[in-house]
C-alpha cells in the first residue's frame, strides 16, 4: 500500500493513542495555530481508513492473484498488526498515521467539551459532527473485528489513561456497534450544518442516516449463522429506519486525480504489477458470459499491443493461476495475463465503502429465510442489475485509453468500444435468464451468496467474510499453500501485541480454538 502523501510521514503511535507531552493541552487551545481543525480530522480519517480496504481479502477471496511473490496467497504470512488503523493526526507537527480511530476519537472529543465545542462547529453542527464520527468508528471496528476477531474497543483509545486495552469478543462487539449505529441515526440533525471535510457524502446528513442503517443491514447479515434471531431483528430494523434504496446512495471515498489524492492502486500498478485478476474470478465469470468481465479485469498485454497495431485484433481475458509458488508465478509473462481493469486503477477510481447491490443482496437473503416479507427472486435480480449499472457508471467515467496505454508503453485508442464495456439492458436481460443465474427457490441462499461475491469485487474484505460465512462459493485452497494451509478464516495478532500487552493478548489467544493462527475460525464463522 502506498504512503497517504496528502498527510505527510507517518509517526509510531501505540494502540490505545498515545500522544505526546503537551498534546493535551495544544488541543484544548482554540487560539493556538497548531490546533487540527475537525475538518482537516474528518477528510485525513476517511481517506486514511480506505487502508483497511487492502489487497488481502481479495487475495483470500480469489478475486486476484499474485504475480510474483506469492505469499499472501499461499497464506504465508500469518499475523498483521492492528495498530496503523487505531492511530491518527500528531497535532503539534501535522504529521499522521493512517488516519483512523483515533482522529475520529479527537472529533467526538473536541466536539464534546465545552472549551472547543464552539469554536469546531465551524465544521458542522456538533452533534452532526459525533454523529458521523460514531458511523466512520462502527464501520471501521466492524473492519477490525472481521479480520482479527477479539480487538480491543471498549477500553481502546484511552491515551494515557490505559495503555494495555482489554480485547473485547466479538460476541459483545457486534451489538454494541448496532447499538452505536442507531444512537448515531437518531443523533444526527438534518436541520442544522452538515459536517464539512466530507469527501463521502459532502455533508449530506440524510446520506449518512441510510449509511449507518446499511451498515446495520451487513452487520445483522453477519450474524445470520450463530445468533439468527439478533441477525433478524437488526435487519428488520434498519430497513424500518430505511436503508440505500439507489446507486446514489452509495458509501464511496471519491478519490481525486492529482498525485496527492489519487486511487492508492493507480500509482501502484505505473510502477509494480503484483497483482492479476485470478484465473478462479476469470474462470467463473466466463462461465456465465459474465459481461462484467471486462470492467473487472483488462485484456491481456499481448492482445493490447496486437490491438494498437490492428484495431481489429480480439481482445481477450486471461486470469492469472491462483496460489502457486513464487516460481511459477514468475515464469508467467505479464504479456499473458489480465491486470485488473482500468475502473478500477485509475487516479479517481473511488473506494468503496459500501454500496446499494450489497443491500439488496440482503435482502433477498432475508426474504429467503423468510425474515422480511418481499419477492426474494425480485429482490436478487434488482441486485445483479444494481451491481451491472453501478460499474456502468465506472466505465463512462474511466479513460480505457489512457491507462491501457501506460501498461503496454504504446499508444492504444478505442479499447473501451472494442470491449463493449458498457452493459445492455438486454445484456442484463439475457445474464439473469440463463441456467446458472436464473433463481432458482431450491438454490437460492447458494446462488444469493454467489452472485453477491460477485458484487463485492474491489470490496476483498467483505467478499472474504462472506465466504467465511456461507461456504460460497465453493473456493479451494491454494495449490502451493504453505504447510497445505486452508484458506484463512482470520488474521493472527501481531507480535507487537505479545510485546505491549502481553496479558490481555494471552486472554484473547486463549479464546481460540487454533490459537493466534489463520485456522481458529471468529465467533460468527460456525462450521
């Protein structure tokens, strides 16, 4: 992952927040010019919390593959540090972390005591202000405690007050972030300003409103397995507080084409070309003459170069093999694979937070179950064709030219036409009508769970949790898996953890059935 330039170097901050002498009070001072302004705290936080939306899950998920070094495909690499997403701003030099939880702690704070509420609501009422704060830290534990299961939350983000936070379970993590979700929806006042610095929604409070209800949707889902009748009453309750009903609605960091600001995968692949769409993604789609196909992946280098010389040239798709060893994967020309595609790694590709076809892939899971009433067969085709016009909206907005160019070192015109990127009404038709799409009563929570992985494409970690959760689909592990690893079920802590908070990092290892490895399964992930 490329460093976030916008904010500057990164600092080592501890886990729970530590600061530095004087933080305190610089941040109690309105009139001092090292003050970070709330607004500045809201746009570092959400650009920097796009980090967690990392190359990982789409690995675990077989979305992509590894074109070199191989590891985290064959599932190498166990352990992960937690701590780059808890840690925020250093006020005294303007130099950050990420931009993550702790930023968004320093706006609930500041907009909570009385000796600075006033002078930050210049960025927006102070209750619309924690409102979102309280979203953005509910989106982002859910992140955290899918990855790694027990985190630290109750007792994180303390400062010196606590510098060894307990590892709350996931069991109680769950509804306290539903609880927060709903406490946040009814916090938030459309009458007074919108939050400024909001490079989601603009300061749209309404917008925020569904989002922490979609939010409550994915989280109730999660549930499904080991606590269905809690599952079933955040669902129905969040489609009652009322959920995205359009693609406008969508949760999506927009990022911006100036080198500062720019998709965290655009610069990557000018300079490293690490990842390749898998042959497991390419395979399947190409099954279902999947026209989403070639919005997610990009012809093969050869066929581009062919195609700059001979416009006539047929543009093909050729997924890269999963989980093989490094040195297989290096025998691979790059010429005969298929990158991820250009909407999806150009500077202004937005990063998705969360967006309509997963909410609706919802539910017609809980019309299935027979937990909401609705048409489930309606409600999954809405879904496929939601998802379908949502990268529509990619496509008219992603120059094919441009990026495909800078890949094979020669001009290319016209690939976007050559690849009739853009998706038919009468393409939809026909896709939702053949045999393995067709909705089928008997199939439904298989071909559901499916298409929405499908969906989640650019969302690794959610397309990960939904493997983890329903078994589809019906991914194997990696050929040349370290040690005939299975696919991984979690993220061990890192050693760090064992270092600094050896007691409460033992009290949660105990609490796993495989111990601190990728095979101990979390609290909703029941076999």
């Amino acid at each position: 992952m490329k460093t976030l330039k916008l904010w500057g170097a990164m600092i080592l901050l501890v886990l729970a927040g530590a600061c530095t002498d004087g933080f305190e009070e610089i941040n109690l001072d309105p009139n001092n010019p090292t003050e970070v302004p709330t607004s500045y705290l809201f746009t570092q936080a959400e650009r920097g919390l796009q980090e967690i939306l990392n190359t990982s899950g789409l690995l675990y998920a077989q979305m992509w593959a590894e074109t070199q070094y191989t590891n985290t495909s064959r599932y190498e690499t166990e352990n992960l540090d937690f701590s780059q997403y808890y840690r925020g701003t250093e006020p005294t030099d303007g130099t950050t972390g990420m931009g993550g939880l702790y930023d968004l702690q320093e706006i609930i704070r500041l907009n909570s005591d009385e000796e600075t509420m006033e002078t930050v609501s210049v960025s927006g009422s102070n209750a619309n202000q924690i409102a979102v704060a309280r979203i953005l830290k509910a989106w982002t534990y859910h992140q955290l405690t899918d990855i790694w299961g027990d985190i630290p939350y109750s007792q994180a983000l303390q400062g010196r007050q606590n510098f060894s936070p307990a590892y709350d379970m996931q069991s109680d993590i769950y509804p306290d972030l539903i609880s927060e979700l709903d406490e946040a929806t009814a916090q938030i006042n459309t009458a007074e300003p919108g939050i400024v610095g909001d490079a989601i929604y603009g300061g749209n409070m309404e917008k925020w409103k569904l989002f922490a209800q979609s939010l409550k949707l994915r989280i109730g889902v999660r549930m499904s397995e080991v606590a269905p009748d809690q599952a079933q009453a955040a669902i129905t309750s969040a489609l009652t507080a009322g959920v995205f009903t359009s693609n406008d609605d969508n949760a999506v960091f927009q990022n911006l084409s100036d080198a500062a600001n720019d998709n965290q995968y655009y610069q990557h692949f000018l300079t490293r070309t690490d990842y390749a769409i898998s042959n497991v993604m390419d395979e399947y789609m190409t099954s279902l003459n999947d026209p989403r196909l070639p919005v997610y992946a990009s012809p093969t280098g050869a066929d581009l170069a062919a195609f700059a010389a001979n416009p006539s040239t047929e543009l093909t798709i050729n997924g890269m093999p999963y989980g093989v060893s490094s040195d297989v994967a290096g025998s691979i020309t790059n010429a005969a694979i298929s990158f991820p595609g250009a909407t999806v790694r150009s500077a202004a590709s937005p990063s998705l937070m969360m967006i309509y076809p997963e909410v609706l892939f919802i539910q017609a899971e809980a019309a299935a179950r027979g937990w909401i009433g609705g048409d489930a067969k309606a409600l999954y085709e809405q879904a496929i064709m939601a998802s379908m016009n949502f990268w529509n909206g990619q496509v008219s907005a992603t120059n094919f030219d441009a990026i495909y160019t800078a890949d094979i070192g020669q001009a290319v015109s016209g690939v976007k036409e050559a690849l009739e990127a853009e998706i038919t009404d009468a393409e939809m038709t026909a896709y939702l009508a053949q045999p393995g799409v067709a909705f089928n009563p008997a199939t439904a929570m298989q071909q559901i769970a499916e298409q929405k992985w499908l969906a989640l494409y650019m969302q690794g970690l959610q397309a990960w949790s939904e493997w983890r959760r329903t078994g589809y689909p019906e991914l194997t592990p990696a050929p040349d898996a370290v040690e005939g690893r299975d696919i991984p079920r979690r993220r061990g802590y890192d050693q760090i953890e064992f270092d600094l908070n050896k007691t409460n990092y033992d009290e949660a290892v105990s609490r796993l059935s495989n111990g601190n490895t990728m095979a101990s399964r979390m609290w909703w992930d029941v076999e």
